[in-house]
C-alpha cells in the first residue's frame, strides 16, 4: 500500500514539473512570437505610410501596442494612430478562451486626413457583425446593402450613393480583401478607419491598396 502511495506521489510530482515547464517555455516562446509579430507589423506599417515621425509605445505587456504616425503639413495626411491586440501567447491556459473571443491577432488603424470626405460610408465583413462586432453610431440614417468581396460577403453602409461608387472603386482593385474586416469613412473626424484580423500573411498589400484608396476619397472636392 505504501508503495503504490509512494508510486502516485511520484507521478504527480512529474505531472506537476511537466506542466511547469510547459508554462515557462510556453510564456519565453509566446512572448518572443509576439514581439516579433509587433516588431513586423510597425515595419510594414512605416514602409506604407512612410511618415515623417513615429512614436510606438507599450500598452499592455507583450499583448498591447500604439503607434503614432505624424506627417508635414504638406501630406493630405495629419496623424495615423494604430493599436495592435495580441493573442496571449505567452498565457497557454488563457490562450483557447482568448482565441475563441478575438480569433486572431487585431490591428485598428485610424487615419486622419486635412479634408472631409464626401460622406459616411461603412463597409464590413458580414461574419464580423455578430458577436462583438463593430457599433456604427449613425446606423439608423444609413443606407445597407449585400456587396461580395472576394470569397466573404460584407454588409456596406452608405449615407450617400456615390459612397457606393467609392468602395465599388476599392473592391476592384483589391480583389482578395485578405486580413480587412472594417472600413469606415467619417466625416464628422475627416476619419478612415481600418480594422485588420491578422494571419500569417503580410499586410503591406492590402494595407496599401487602402491606403491609397483613402486619398482619392478624402481629396479636395466642389
């Protein structure tokens, strides 16, 4: 009897040590993986925006970044602010959970332009308007309708037609909308927002193609 005791002492003791060491080189790798996932996003970011200045700061531990990208009075451009939420790689118990509620790794890029748009237009990924989805504080004075973005169906909300036009524009010339889940054109901030559910691939692509399709609507109009 007291050996059979003595054989289970023994196997916890190894099940407690196991697991231990799975959460120390759990939270070394996670929080490696993560650096080096934040330390490529703001490289793809500064070589999309090229700004004059950039500030990155530490929000919260190795699963919060914000970066803030400032440009001459020269550029159509004022500020870029960005947040990029992390998965807790470094936390494997609280990993599943945080999966199941964020999916993946999330960017917001908030732009601010000199000049207003020519009105308020939403467009977002019709499996992202469910739980925990986005809140459009003008919903109820916005037109919506159905538009395919590749393979995803997404819900556009406009206030006037020609927004249709614009994000018709957009939807050419990026036929695959890869990471993109929302994109919204404010006017009352002169405000284009980003939303981006990070994968493994690079975001340069389809961060630039918005980018720049962000200037052509914000430009100066009659």
């Amino acid at each position: 009897m007291g050996t059979f005791g003595d054989t289970a002492t023994v196997y916890v003791l190894i099940a407690i040590v196991t697991i231990g060491a799975f959460i120390v080189f759990s939270f070394h790798s996670g929080k490696r993986k993560n650096r080096e996932i934040c330390t490529a996003t703001f490289n793809e970011l500064v070589k999309v925006f090229k700004p004059d200045d950039q500030t990155f700061t530490n929000i919260g531990g190795v699963v919060g970044h914000h970066g803030t990208f400032s440009f001459k009075e020269r550029s159509s451009v004022s500020r870029i602010d960005v947040t990029l939420t992390l998965l807790p790689r470094q936390a494997p118990l609280y990993m599943p959970i945080s999966k199941f509620l964020m999916r993946n790794d999330r960017l917001f890029i908030s732009v601010y332009m000199r000049y207003p748009p020519p009105g308020e237009g939403h467009i977002i990924e019709k499996g992202y308007t469910g739980f925990r989805g986005p809140e459009i504080t003008n919903i109820s004075r916005l037109h919506q309708m159905e538009l395919q973005w590749g393979d995803l169906a997404f819900f556009l909300y406009y206030e006037q037609d020609r927004m249709i036009d614009r994000f018709r524009e957009l939807v050419g010339s990026l036929p695959d909308p890869g990471p993109i889940r929302h994109i919204a054109i404010v006017p009352d901030q002169r405000k284009g927002f980003i939303f981006m559910g990070l994968q493994q691939e690079p975001i340069e692509t389809y961060l630039a193609a918005v980018y720049d399709w962000l200037f052509r609507v914000f430009e100066p109009y009659e």
